[in-house]
C-alpha cells in the first residue's frame, strides 16, 4: 500500500499493511521546533533555520526527508494565516531562548521586553494592545485577555462575535485549492484539510488572539462560568459560529473536492487531568447539537472523515461524540483519569478512529529512558492497532527539551511492530 492508501484503511476500520505515522500533519501532532532542529541534526538530516508552521505553539515544519526517514503517511494542508491572523507573506529569522534558528511570518509584530518575555501583536497591528506572550525562556506563546470587561446588563453576544468567525476568501479558497491540487497530484501521502473553524468555546481562541479589539466574555474563566450563568449567551455564539462553518464547509467542497481524506472540524479541549470540564448534560445541551449540524453537512456532501481533537478525560462524552457524528479522535490522552486504552479500544474501536495515544507527552516520552519509551510505544500499538481504526502519533505535540534519545526509541520502536 502507498501512505494514502494506508490511511484510507485505517480511518474505515480496516487492518492496513502497516500502522499509519501521523507527525506533523496538524496543530496537535506536530512537534516544537527547538526539539525538530535536534532530531534533524541527530538523524543526519539537513541543519538549516526551523520554518515555523504555526506560531501559536511553535510548531516547526516537518520536511520531505524527516517524513522519508520516520515513516509518516500524512501531510496536512493548513490555512495561509496564523491564529494572530497574519496572513504568511515571507520570511524573516526568529530565534528562540534555546539559541534555535526558525524562520517566522514576515508580518509578525512582536517586542521582546526587558524580561526576557516576547509579546506579540494580532495582525500585525501594534495600534492594537498585544494578544500572546512568551515567557522569557519558552517555547511557545499563551493568550493576553485583551478585551475590556464585559457588562453582564447588556450581553450582545452576536455583536461580541461577529469578528471572530468570517468567510473563506476567494484568495484563500484558491490557496487551499492549489495546495490540495499539488500534493494530491504529486504525492501518494494522505491528506488532511485543516479547515477549523469549529472550536466550539476553543480556550485559545475565546479570547481572541487574532482580533485587535475583542469584547464581550472574553477570559476563559468567565466563559466556562457563563456555561451556567448565561447559557443563552454561549448558544448565540455557537449558532453564529455554527452558520459561518457550514458556508465555509462548502467553500472549501469546491475548492478541494475529494482530495482530501480528512477534514480537521474542531480543536476544543473538553477534558482536564481528571474529568470532563462540564457535565455530559451541559455537553449535549450547548455544544452537540451544533457540533451534529457540521458533521451531518460533512458527511451528506463529502466523503470526508470528521477529525476531533480534544485533550483529556473525555469518557463521558464519547457516546456522544459518536452519536454527533465523529469519525477521528485525537489526541487519546491515556494519561488522563478513566482513559484506559483497552477499554477505548473494545468499546469504541470499530466507532471512532484513535489517533494518538502513542506514548505519553507529559511523562515517558520528555523524561523517561529510551527502553521505557519503547516498552510503551509497543504496548499502545498491541492494545489499539488490531483491526485497523488507529493511527500513531504521540498524545499531543512533542514539546520542547525532550530528548531525541526517546525521540529515536520511539520511531524505531513503531519501525519494529511494523515489521519496516
């Protein structure tokens, strides 16, 4: 089987020739660019400046040859801006705390103060007030609550709103539709359409980091509160969210038709270490009914499968996950309470497609040894490959500092069960 053939049995529930290696392909499995600069140079691969493919988390772009050499399957095709909402136009150097070299967006505005912190500006307005900050000495940026407190008297939820969620331009549909065009024409890898656009109450995009003037209720923690205290509120924000991704969910039909496999709907975390972030009632009240809407226009009008990311205890709400239409789960956060692989696997395996899971982000793979991290890798793939429905990948981005040891030990444990 080629990649894209691979991937296309595994998302059916079918056993492929091989497991399927996602890294790279979107914002949660991808990898920070100090640690992609480190597994270049230890696996012989060309040393050069880390293009940046998104900011946000300082993910850095997985190449031809990385891909070549690690086995992946899937690229991805991301939006031209970023989540500060510049659009790309060039390059100019960026280096971070750890003295590695990457190559940002060239319409990028940011200051570094005199602490070290770097704070960066949305759109590349500095009339704005700035809307991320990096800590001095980090490796990837956090939102700013920019938006001025909120009059709980006089909520104007579509107004508040209105500026956060807009219609794929004509500029940008040609840009995803050429880019689909090239890599379905000249590569066999799958394809995964990072659309978004549908984080219902997403923490990182709440409070607006591409919007120079957000306002309404803003902080993630008066959000969640608002889940109870104005709950009406929350659904005329999803209603109007909800309206614009189902018109840009056909603009993207037209601009990428069938060559894509996957499309990326929603990056909203639904789940702490310990439990879900609200009640399944509160779940199926505010977001599922939205969230059925988008995955039943996907699946009556494309042969796409719909891919979900939310990190996690999650458990409670994957009934209804299934039942709104979810095709692909990510990141399986195994490390979280209630989350335990055998059980997802008998109980969900032939509903949802695992992608992720792999090795855990938090622990073994950033501070375990090279066995430990190839004793889990085998066990993850034991427990959710059989029967097709899994594609590998890591439980989110691998971070920065981790060591490319582990880094080697897992891709050559994923080698080892694949029989490459």
């Amino acid at each position: 089987m080629n990649s894209r053939e691979r991937v296309c049995k595994a998302i059916h529930h079918q056993m492929p020739d091989r497991v399927p290696i996602d890294l790279g392909a979107t914002g949660q499995t991808g990898i920070n660019a100090s640690t992609l600069y480190r597994l270049r140079e230890a696996m012989g691969l060309d040393v050069h400046p880390i293009l940046i493919s998104e900011i946000f988390q300082m993910l850095g772009e997985v190449e031809e040859d990385l891909r070549r050499a690690v086995g992946a399957d899937v690229i991805g095709i991301n939006n031209p801006s970023d989540m500060f909402g510049t659009k790309m136009a060039g390059r100019k150097p960026f280096v971070l705390s750890d003295q590695t070299p990457t190559l940002i967006n060239n319409k990028l505005e940011y200051d570094v103060c005199k602490d070290g912190s770097i704070l960066v500006y949305p759109q590349g307005d500095r009339s704005a007030l700035p809307s991320g900050k990096m800590p001095a000495g980090g490796y990837f940026f956090d939102n700013i609550d920019h938006a001025p407190a909120y009059d709980e008297d006089n909520l104007t939820p579509v107004e508040d709103f209105k500026d956060s969620f807009g219609l794929m331009s004509n500029e940008d549909a040609r840009y995803v539709e050429n880019k689909a065009n090239q890599l379905f024409e000249n590569t066999e890898y799958a394809l995964i359409g990072n659309l978004g656009g549908a984080g219902l109450g997403d923490a990182a995009m709440v409070p607006g980091p591409h919007e120079k003037n957000p306002r309404g209720i803003r902080s993630f923690d008066d959000w969640l509160m608002a889940h109870l205290l104005f709950p009406d509120y929350i659904k005329e924000v999803f209603e109007l969210q909800t309206s614009v991704m189902l018109k840009n969910l056909e603009i993207y039909r037209q601009a990428v038709g069938e060559k894509i496999q996957i499309v990326w709907i929603s990056g909203t975390d639904f789940g702490t270490q310990n439990a879900g972030f609200f009640s399944a009632n509160t779940f199926r009240e505010l977001y599922k009914p939205y969230y059925k809407r988008i995955n039943d226009w996907v699946h009556q009008n494309t042969g796409w499968k719909t891919f979900y990311h939310s990190c996690g205890s999650v458990m409670d709400y994957l009934d209804d996950f299934v039942d709104m239409g979810v095709d692909i789960l990510n990141p399986v956060q195994l490390s979280a309470k209630g989350m335990d692989a055998r059980i997802l696997k008998e109980k969900y395996g032939d509903k949802l497609v695992f992608w992720g899971g792999g090795v855990d982000t938090q622990h073994t793979l950033p501070y375990g040894t090279p066995g430990e991290v190839r004793s889990q890798v085998l066990e993850r793939l034991e427990i959710l490959s059989p029967g097709g429905g899994y594609v590998f990948n890591t439980i989110h981005n691998i971070v920065a500092k981790t060591p490319v040891e582990n880094l080697m030990a897992m891709f050559d444990a994923v080698k080892e069960y694949n029989g490459v």
